[in-house]
C-alpha cells in the first residue's frame, strides 16, 4: 500500500521499520516538532523523524491538526502534503495530537492506530504503565480504525502477551513495540482481502490510562507493598519511583515485596549493609536499586556510602 506514517517515538519509529522492511510505500510521515530532550535539554527530532531522515522519507512537523486553531498554517499544510501524497491509509501510533475529522477521512482506508494495550482496557496515553501498575496479567496490541473518540474505534485485529513478574515499563515497551509492528503489517496483508472486519469495542471493561505525572513518582509508604513493588516497575524509565532522604529525592529502580515483614508505613525495618527494607501499608518493601541525584543506579548498599538510614527512621511521606 501506499501510506502515510503519524508517530513520534522509539515505539512508533519500531512500526515504521516495520512498514518499510514489508515493502509498503510510505509517502509521507508526520511527527511531532523537534523539541529539548536530555540532561542537556539540546533540541533533538524524534526517533520517527531520525529514521525518515534516514530512509529519505518527507516529513511533516506540524504544531498542530485543526485547520481552525493555534496551528492553523501548519496543518494546512499538512493537508496540502497528505492529498498530494494520496496514500491508501494513514499508520499512527503514538504520534501525540489528535487527528481531526479532515485527516480521518481523508485515505481511502482510514487511520489505523496501533495501541499497546488490549481495548477497550487502557484507552489513553499510558497503557503500559497502567497495566503494570494495575497488576494486569496480560496486555497486548490493538490495531484500531480510529474515529473522533479517545481510542474508541472499532477493532480490526488484537494479540496478547504476558506481562511478566520482572517487567518494567521499559521491557514491557520493547515486547509490545515489536509486537505492534508485526500486527500492522500483518493488518495491511489482510484488510484489503475482506479477512479483517472492523468489531466495535464493548462497553464493558473500559479503563483509562491517563498520562503519568511527576508528582506521581512519590512512594507513598502507605499503599501496600505489593503496590509500590508494581509502581516501581511502572514508572521505569519515567518519572521513576521516589523516596525522601535526607531532603533528596532518590529514584527507586528495583524493589521486591517481604510479605512477611511489618512496620509503620515508612519506617526502616533493616538497613546496610544488610538488606534496606521499609514499613508499608501491607507488608515491607526491600528496596534493590537506587540512583542517588547526579550518580547512577547502583545497588542499595552502594548508595549509601554516608548517612545511611538508620534502623527506625521513618522516610517522608508524600504530602507530609
């Protein structure tokens, strides 16, 4: 076929490989402007803008879609790019605007997005660090014919994965990224045959995945340990989970759950060079790996070269 791309980041660039190893023709691909990135805050393009560039692919970067809003001249010409390009079907996944009716109507065979969760579970922009946060035992990849809602277009294809006891949002990503790209191709063989009919979504079972916060990145010693194990995994690699120490705000990369140990919630039940556990609602978390401001993930007994928590010491808690 011939189509058009809308992505922006590692997950999307995954597809488009995808895409263009299978032999599809991408005419023209669209991806959010360069923007800071780093510890440095350089102005960097996208992962999708790296591989086009690479492949010798057009590009479009508009500010926006609504031909009406802040961003009005960019998407005019997006628009003028895309009815040239005249592709059969617009790809997107995880391209970060909303597509407004023009762009929906515009190919022949609609937008077909790749989500990383199994919808109608998980609509919205964080579905991997939902379902592992959640305690999910499965997710997968949707390709969905999208329409004006948030992820609420009929369902053309659907495969699950396990998510394992170790993943984070990182490796879960990587699993689902691949996943999607193997999916879209597989959707683009089988659509224009009849074999893949679009099936609306139920309306049981709809969760949303808002975008995680920063202010999110607290522990809060009070949620069970079981909780904070899986909040851990999920926040990694963004925001990255937090604890309170001595006024720094040290991330938190591993952590496992001791069912059998108890304290008040934020309390320090053992500490290095021994184990460094810690009091929750439920339970205590023993806490793996942490990464101290300005140095690197290390394990626990490593990041406290001084001022080691003492046994008894209570760690803040969120808001406290």
């Amino acid at each position: 076929m011939r189509v058009a791309f809308a992505g922006t980041p590692q997950f999307a660039a995954i597809a488009l490989q995808a895409l263009l190893a299978a032999g599809h023709e991408v005419v023209l691909v669209l991806t959010q402007p360069d923007r800071p990135a780093g510890r440095g805050m350089k102005v960097q393009a996208s992962a999708v803008k790296a591989l086009a560039q690479a492949r010798d692919l057009a590009v479009v970067q508009p500010g926006g879609l609504k031909l009406d809003g802040r961003y009005a001249a960019d998407a005019r010409l997006a628009r003028d790019q895309l009815t040239r390009a005249q592709p059969d079907a617009m790809i997107v996944a995880a391209y970060g605007l909303i597509l407004p009716p023009w762009v929906l109507e515009l190919p022949p065979w609609g937008c077909l997005n790749i989500h990383g969760s199994l919808l109608p579970r998980w609509r919205g922009a964080a579905p991997i660090q939902r379902a592992i946060e959640a305690g999910d035992r499965e997710t997968g990849i949707t390709i969905m014919q999208m329409d004006a809602g948030l992820d609420t277009g009929a369902r053309l294809l659907m495969r699950s994965i396990p998510i394992e006891a170790s993943d984070s949002a990182a490796s879960l990503h990587d699993r689902l990224a691949a996943l999607g790209g193997v999916l879209i191709v597989e959707a683009l063989q089988r659509l224009p045959t009849g074999e893949l009919q679009p099936r609306p979504q139920p309306s049981e079972g709809i969760t949303y995945a808002h975008k995680i916060e920063k202010h999110e990145a607290a522990l809060d010693w009070r949620d069970s340990a079981s909780t904070l194990e899986r909040r851990v995994r999920a926040f990694d690699p963004f925001p990255g989970a937090t604890l309170n120490h001595g006024g720094s705000a040290i991330k938190v990369w591993r952590a496992a759950v001791d069912a059998t140990a108890s304290g008040a919630p934020g309390e320090v039940l053992s500490t290095v060079p021994g184990p460094l556990r810690v009091g929750c609602g439920a339970g205590a978390l023993e806490l793996l790996e942490l990464q101290r401001p300005g140095g690197r993930r290390v394990p626990a007994r490593q990041a406290f070269a001084d001022a080691a928590p003492t046994l008894g010491q209570r760690f803040a808690l969120p808001g406290g």
